[in-house]
C-alpha cells in the first residue's frame, strides 16, 4: 500500500487514517469513530476527503478491542499525527506505515481468556470477584478509562484512588499500605509521573498484589527463573508480545533500551537475554549513544527522546517501540513513534498493556485457587535431636526454637491478615478463613481415643502430637493436631500439664501450660458477669416496685426511650408485640420487668480456674449493701462452665450468640425456665468471648501446626477441642491431609461424646479412631496392683508378666468394641515405655488385631519423635482409605431415659440405668419444657467402664445408678450425673506447683 504524508493543504488532525479504495461507504470506517477522544481525519486513496469532529465523543480507546475485528476487515489502517510531532518527529515520519492489526489481536485475545478464565473460577465460586486497585497522581482520564473498560470487559471490578498530582510519597505509601490490609482488593497498580516511582514506594506494594511487577520481590523471582510464581511487568511483556506478533525473530537481534530505568528496565533486558537477543542499555546522554543506535536492529524508548537528539542516528529499517511512562499515560499520544524506513512495524503498547495487567490479575486468582485446593505444604521443619535418656520435658522444650509464628501461618497457607500474632510463638487465626475456604475439600478427619486409663493417664495427647510430627515432618503428608487447652486446676495440681510429652510436645510448654492467650481467663469473666447478674436481677426485683423496675430497665437516653434488641426478643418470647417503651399495660410491664427467680432452682455458679477446696461451699449475700438477701453458693472450676462447652461446640460468632442466649440458668417460682437472654446480658458475654472465639495457632517439636482451643472437661462436658479448630484444619490440610484431635478420658466417654454430642453439632464425618493402649493400663486391669499418681510403681508393672497383659486386654477388646458402634475403623497405638518387653509389645498387637482393631502398631515418638510413630501414621492412612460406615448410636428424639439407657447398656455394659427420684423429676421437666431432644452427655468416673473407679476390666452384671440431671441448653445437651463431685474445686499438689514453677524460673 502507497505511503501518504500529510501536506499543508490538508487541515493539521490529530490522527488520520489511509485506507484502500476498495472501501466505498463511510459505514466500513465508522465502527472507528468510538475509539478515539480526539478528533481524526479519514484520508481514502480516492479523490475525496471526509472529516469527522469526534469532540463529543468520550469513548475510551478500549473500543479496538472489543469491536474491532480485523479478521474481517478489508482496511489497512495507517494512524499517524500531530503526537508525533509532539514526541519531537517531524511530520515528515507521518507516512512510515505502522498497522494496528497484531496489538490489537493479541490484546482482544489477552481479554477475551481472561474473562473466560474468570468464568470458570467464578462457577466454583460465584460470589468471588476479583478486585484491581489503581493509585492515580494527577488528571489522567484517558487510561482511567481504558483500565475501567478493560476490567469490565473482562469481568474485573476496578476502584481508583486519586490523588492530587503533588501528593508525597508519604501520602502515597499511606494509600499503598491500606490497600495492602484490604482482603476485599486482590491487585494494586501505581499510576504516578516517573519521578514518584522511589523504591520506598515501590516495594511498599505486597509482591502478591503487585501486578505491574515492580517489587523487588517480584524481579528477584523473574531473574532467578521463576516467572510463573510472579507477576512481570504487562509494559516489558506488552513490547516483547508486539515484535513477535509482527513476525521479527528476536533470536539473535541486537536490542537497544534507552532511557528505561529500575524495575522495567531490569525485566526487559532478562525478556529479551531469554529471547535468545543481546541487549545493551544505555541513557540518553551516553556520548557513544549514535553508534549504539546504528548498530541496533530493535530500539525500546524508555523515556522521552530529548529534542537534541537527532531522529537520523536510527538506522532505515530499525523498529522503534515506546514505552516511556508519559507515553504510555496517555500524555504524549496515542500511537506510538513509528519505525524509520521500512522495517518492521512499531505499535502501541499502552493498550496491550493494560491488557496484560488483566491477565496478571486473572492468572494471580488462578494461582490463589489451584493454591486453594490441596497442595502439600512447603512447610520447614526443625530438627530433633534425641537424648538417652530422655530428658525431662521442660528441658526438651527448652531446646528446641520454634518458628516465627507468622512464617508457619504462612507455609500452611494463612494469609497476613487471617491471624492475630500473640508475642513470637501464638497467633490466632480469624474465622474469615472459613469463607475464604469454603470451596475447599476437607481433609481426613482422624480422632485419638483411649483405653480406661489409670490415674496417670496413658498419653493420648502424646500419641496425637506424634502422630502428626510422623505424617508430616517424616512421610510429608499435610497434617493438623486440634488439642484442648489445659486448665490450671491440673496444670498445679496431681496431673501436671497437658501440652505431650518426650520428644512429641506442643512448644512452647509454658506459654501452652499458662494462660496461653487468655482463652479461659474470658470464659471465667463471662461465667462470672452472668453470676452477678443473676444474683442482682433477684435483689432488684425484691427491692423495687414494678414501675421503677421497668424505668431502669427501659432508661430513657438523650430523652429517647426505646426497646433494645434482646429487649425486643423478650418481649416476643412473653408474646407482646409491641415496640413502644409506652405502650405497655402496667401487667405487660410487670411480665416484662420480673423474672421471679426461685433461688433455690439456680444452677450457674461462679468459676475460677484454680485449685480452691474452701471455695467448693461459700455464702453470698452477707454485706449490709445487699439487704439480708444472702444463699448458699459454689465455686466450680472454669473449664466446667458452660461457657467453655459453648465456645467448643459454636461454629460461628452469631451461633455463639445465640448459644449463651440460650443458656439456662435457673427457672421461674412457675417452673419456667430462666435464660440469659432473658436477664439481657447476652451481648456482653458475647464481647467478653469475641476474641476468644478464635483458635491458636501453635506448633510442635518438629515444627508442624497444632491448634489449641476450647477445653471443656470430658466427665461433666463432652470433653473435645473445638469445632471451629477442627474444621478450620480441614480445610487447610486440603482433601488429602489429615487433621488429627484428641477426646479425653477412655473411649467409653470421650469417643461416646465426639461421636454423638460433637459430631451431630458440627456435622463432620470421622474417618478413623486410633486407640491408645499402654502395657502399664493392661496391666492394671489384669488384675495388678492399684496405680496412684505421686507413688513409684509396684513391680509387677516394670517386669514382663504376659498373663496381665493377656487378661487386661479384655477393656481393649471392649473399648474396640465401642468404636465399631459408631462404623469406624479402629487402629490401636500401643504407647511404648521402656519397662516394656517385646514379647508384651507384641501380644498386646495381636490380641488387638484379633479383637478387630484394622491394625496394631508400637509407638516410639517420646522418645524419639515423629520418626517413632511412622508406622502408625502409615496404618492410619490406609484405614483412611476406606469408606466410612460412621452412624450415631441413638436417636435424638428418644425420650430422654431412654437415651441414657443406650449408652449405658451399649457402651458401658451396665444391665440398666436407676434414677433417684430428683433424676426424675429433672428429666420430667426438661421434657415439659422441650429439652428432650437434646444429646446425652454422661457425667461419670473415667476410671471404670461403670461407675464404681475401682472396678477395672470389663465390669459385669451392674446398675448403674443416675444421680441427678442438668442440663446444658446453650451447649445443647443434657448431662446426668452418675457419682457426685464432679465439678468441685480439687486440692492442689504443693509439689506439683513447685516444680512448675521452678522449671518456669518464678
């Protein structure tokens, strides 16, 4: 096609357009006209010129790409004019050809994927979009418009940012920095004059939002290789993707750039190296600058050419591409400068891109969903390196520096924001993370049970700790251990802590053992602000008359007096639909103000969370500002409270909410119960809990994720770490890890529990039960000599005696027994000491497989880690492997005795159940009031499968005897009590207490 050149009889426009005579109407052209904010001429090879004033038009550019198809078009489009001479060429270049075609077909194509792949990421997510965020300096509408109509084609929302053209780089910064912290805004881009590109700017960006790659981090990946873990700047690509598309063989081809500086300059001279050509870089006041244009066949403009610097040092046939930040904002024009002569073409970048920012958007969410499915963590684990013997625990603790805790949260996959760092070891982690995950496969979910324990206990937590240390630190498997968090009360007392032991612990120990992040410190606080409201509401109500009650109730503040919302929902529940403060009757006011607690029906007490015998009985009431109206009272210990079950059964803080409304606290002198949202304090138990709510982040001694949350007792609760924890881990292990907790005491009550009382609240499904044996255990129930704690051990447990061993293994069988109720497939661990024999070792794993356990397996891990518990980790992932047959053992809508007949019967092996007469009666009127659909959770000894401690084995041909009931409304299940003393403030061990603090240097 001939070359035209703009003469002076034709008006000066800004751009002008050639094209063959073969177009004969104007409708072939005017698909053009949106696409430029300026006004251009038409210029045909046929005798006859056409002008447009496009002045009123204020479409973007972006147009070319969404409705320009050049496959179809007869046009050999040929833009040039007056930018160019602005760029400092003369008019006389107006006539070098430059086509549009390839740009624009990669950048249609580019934006045409893009939305495709977002397509398909929102069909597994349709409530994800992403979210680009532009920081603009100054007036630039031009390429605002080109970004907003880019992104809404692809189907990207777009905010911008602007800013006054002088802004700071403080300002700047601050705006970056905020953006960082915004989960809502997945890609941040910077468009600020050249100057304000500092590096304090620059890598204030986070390199996983940074789409225009200008980070170090960002650079430093391309270098090193990584492109497809970075972004890369759209520019750099944008020139690399033009040469190609216009058919110039790069390899081999000297490339020069001039004036480019930092991060662009930097990613086109590695694009180009890797493209095979040999590049030179160079400034525009470099004196040898002519003859490195001369010999250049490729020159990229990385700034503007400066008017002494003549356009005839290119070489004819040299391709000349810019790329300078004013060019591409739109400031210096629309086209690009051109190529001299007739080699090949040159093109707009700016366009392309913008493109290529989408695509490095879309690819980035790409990444952050395959990132979402499973993936095996990268996780860096520490050493270990065991000792014989094996020291104590607090100097194996001690030995060992745990991770930063905020580089764990990261290698398994926790955002910045998704935790709450508490000093160098702690974090919690927010449950935003369950929305963000809520797409994502669960892991396997394994649970670690026991035989009936003798009082020092038989290493549950020890075996969970190892067992996850095996999966992950030794066979790379992901993998999360849920653990309760341990009260005080044992922590100072006979039991000591419960953070493992050996060489399979939760480091630290102390911050384990001590407050941890003050979890408990908020139950008892909450437990306790509901105790004095009771007690309050009671002495009001007996001190004022109806109308004065309900004024203070229903104040009136800055003279407006309404109903607040838990106000509201009583007056519901009493069946008053009204919303006016003034309009009730003075019966409805009487209703509405008095609760009438009967004192002698309360059953929430006040905890604390430690050792305390003299608090177990205490009087209240007896200052002279209380009236006289004086009661009997208790101290239990904090993890009694039904706060603590609250929080480990909620899975949401709404749930939460309205799990301590439903608290039941007393009931009415009409046989009515009392909850705490009548006594209106639900909201402030809320707050009190809102950070509690959250799970901790630990590790262990080899460095893998522990969560510690919630720790409800396992007698008078149902004795499990949260259900927030666990399904947090799920997620996070992804469809093939495991997350692997911990069910306190023997199967008989801990498993029981899980299964029927933690399993129907959170509805997940267990995949495997390990079982933790000891010869120690076995033994006992053998027939051997009683076990107490503090007292060294008799000989018949530190010898071989296989005949022990062999009649003890009858409350293994039976404990197998009770988890193949449930149709889950049991592998036993059998935790090693060193008094014990192989011959022992091996009869307890046969006797197992014999009794149906899916394996038996010898542990190792105190004393030397995960490595000692490989075995088991391997047995428990192949019973994993099987479909889950998992089934509750009642019921629900049981009456209530015969739920309780159930589990004693099946799982106890009692011939029936006995209620007292107050039992009864309890059951009677949680029935009445609709309680009777709620789990059983029994409230007995840990020490026997009956409720007799000192009757070990399997016991038979026993009643066992139900005490009294109670209820848990707001955890959501009844509980009766077999024995008594099962909440009471238990005396401390002074030489327990002794040595934690020694070994904690107070």
């Amino acid at each position: 096609m001939p070359c035209y050149r703009a003469s002076s009889s034709r008006p000066c426009a800004d751009i002008l357009f050639c094209f063959p005579s073969s177009l004969h109407s104007e409708n072939e052209f005017t698909f053009l006209l949106p696409l430029f904010p300026r006004r251009f001429m038409m210029w045909p090879m046929t005798p006859r010129t056409l002008q447009f004033t496009l002045s009123s038009l204020r479409t973007s550019r972006l147009g070319l790409f969404r409705s320009l198809d050049f496959k179809q078009c007869t046009a050999e489009l040929i833009l040039r004019g007056c930018y160019q001479a602005e760029l400092g060429y003369p008019r006389q270049m107006c006539s070098t050809p430059s086509l549009l075609t390839p740009g624009c077909d990669v950048g249609r194509d580019i934006i045409q994927n893009s939305k495709e792949v977002l397509s398909l990421l929102q069909g597994k997510n349709p409530a994800f979009k992403p979210v680009l965020a532009i920081i603009q300096a100054g007036d630039d509408n031009l390429m605002q418009e080109v970004n907003q109509n880019l992104a809404e084609e692809a189907g990207l929302n777009i905010t911008h940012i602007c800013l006054p053209a002088d802004s700071s780089e403080d300002e700047i910064i601050d705006e970056i920095l905020k953006i960082n912290e915004d989960t809502r805004i997945h890609g941040l881009a910077l468009q600020i004059s050249e100057t304000s590109f500092s590096n304090k700017i620059l890598n204030a960006l986070k390199p996983e939002k940074d789409v225009d790659g200008v980070t170090d981090v960002n650079l430093g990946k391309l270098v090193r290789g990584d492109a497809h873990e970075c972004f890369v700047s759209p520019v750099a690509r944008a020139v690399i993707e033009l040469l190609e598309k216009s058919g110039v063989n790069l390899d081999g081809k000297k490339i020069l750039v001039i004036g480019a500086h930092g991060s662009l300059e930097a990613t086109l001279q590695c694009l180009f190296q890797r493209k095979g050509s040999m590049t030179m870089s160079s400034q525009w006041k470099t004196p040898q600058l002519q003859s490195k244009l001369h010999e250049a066949d490729i020159v990229i403009l990385g700034s503007p050419k400066p008017e002494e610097i003549p356009l005839s040092w290119i070489q004819p046939g040299t391709t000349v591409l810019n790329c300078s930040h004013d060019f591409l904002s739109g400031k210096l024009g629309c086209s690009s400068p051109g190529v001299h002569g007739t080699g090949p073409i040159a093109e707009d970048v700016s366009l392309l891109a913008a493109a290529l920012r989408i695509q490095n958007m879309v690819s980035s969410r790409r990444r952050w969903f395959r990132e979402q499915q499973y993936r095996r963590w990268r996780l860096h684990c520490l050493k270990l390196q065991p000792l014989s013997p094996v020291p104590s625990d607090i100097e194996i603790s001690r030995a060992q520096t745990p991770k930063a805790v905020d580089i764990l949260a990261k290698e398994i996959g926790l955002l910045a924001d998704e935790i709450e760092i508490y000093g160098k070891s702690k974090a919690k982690v927010r449950l935003s993370l369950l929305e963000r995950l809520k797409d994502q496969a669960d892991g396997k979910y394994v649970l670690v049970a026991g035989i009936t324990p003798t009082p020092l206990g038989e290493g549950k937590s020890t075996v969970t700790i190892g067992l996850v240390q095996a999966l992950t630190a030794h066979l790379n498997v992901n993998s999360f251990a849920c653990l309760r968090q341990p009260s005080q009360g044992p922590t100072f007392g006979v039991k000591g802590g419960a953070a493992g032991g050996g060489y399979a612990q939760v480091i630290p120990m102390e911050e384990f053992n001590l407050h941890l992040t003050g979890d408990i410190h908020a139950i008892t606080a909450a437990n306790n602000l509901l105790a004095a409201a009771i007690d309050t509401r009671i002495l009001h109500e007996n001190t004022q008359t109806d109308k004065a009650l309900y004024n203070r109730l229903v104040a009136s503040v800055n003279g407006v007096r309404e109903f607040s919302k838990i106000q509201l929902a009583r007056l519901k529940k009493l069946g008053i639909n009204k919303t006016d403060p003034s309009a009730l009757t003075e019966e409805e006011m009487r209703k509405f103000a008095r609760l009438d607690i009967d004192p002698s029906t309360i059953t929430w007490q006040r905890v604390m969370d430690t050792n305390d015998r003299f608090l177990r009985k205490i009087t209240i009431g007896q200052g002279n500002t209380e009236k006289g109206f004086s009661r009997q009272a208790q101290f239990d210990i904090a993890v009694a409270s039904e706060v603590m079950a609250v929080l480990a059964l909620t899975d949401s803080l709404t749930d939460m909410k309205e799990r301590l409304g439903r608290m039941v606290v007393a009931s009415d002198r009409n046989g009515q119960p009392v909850t705490t949202g009548d006594l209106g304090v639900t909201g402030a138990l809320t707050v009190l809990m809102k950070d509690a709510i959250k799970p901790n982040l630990m590790q262990t001694l080899e460095g893998t994720p522990v969560f510690v949350h919630a720790g409800p007792f396992a007698n008078i609760a149902h004795g499990n770490s949260s259900v927030l924890a666990d399904k947090i881990a799920l997620k996070l292990v992804g469809e093939e890890g495991y997350v692997v907790t911990e069910a306190g005491f023997g199967a008989d009550i801990g498993m029981e529990k899980f299964f029927n009382i933690k399993c129907r609240a959170s509805g997940l499904v267990p995949s495997v039960v390990v079982l933790v044996a000891t010869v120690r255990a076995l033994k006992m129930h053998g027939g051997g000599p009683s076990v107490t704690a503090g007292v060294p051990l008799k000989k018949e447990y530190t010898e071989e005696n296989l005949q022990l061993v062999a009649d003890g293994c009858c409350n293994l069988e039976k404990q197998i027994q009770i988890a193949q109720l449930f149709g889950v497939p049991v592998v036993v661990a059998l935790n090693v000491f060193r008094t014990d024999t192989r011959a022992e070792i091996d009869l307890v794993c046969e006797l197992a497989k014999r009794a149906g356990a899916f394996n038996a397996v010898p542990c190792y891990h105190w004393s030397i880690g995960g490595k000692g518990s490989v075995d088991l980790a391997q047995a428990v992932r192949e019973a994993a492997s099987k479909k889950s047959r998992f089934q509750f053992l009642y019921d629900v809508q049981l009456p209530i005795v015969e739920k309780i007949r159930t589990i004693a019967q099946a799982v106890y092996g009692a011939e029936d159940i006995e209620l007292s007469p107050e039992a009864q009666s309890k059951i009677d009127r949680y029935t009445e009031q609709g309680f009777g659909n709620l789990p059983i959770c029994m409230a007995k000894t840990h020490l026997s499968l009956s409720h007799q401690p000192d009757k070990k084995g399997v016991p038979k041909d026993f009643v066992l005897p139900i005490s009294d009931v109670r209820a848990s409304i707001g955890a959501g299940f009844i509980y009766p009590l077999v024995g008594t003393g099962l909440m009471k403030l238990a005396h401390s061990s002074s030489t327990s207490i002794s040595s934690l603090l020694v070994s904690c240097h107070i």
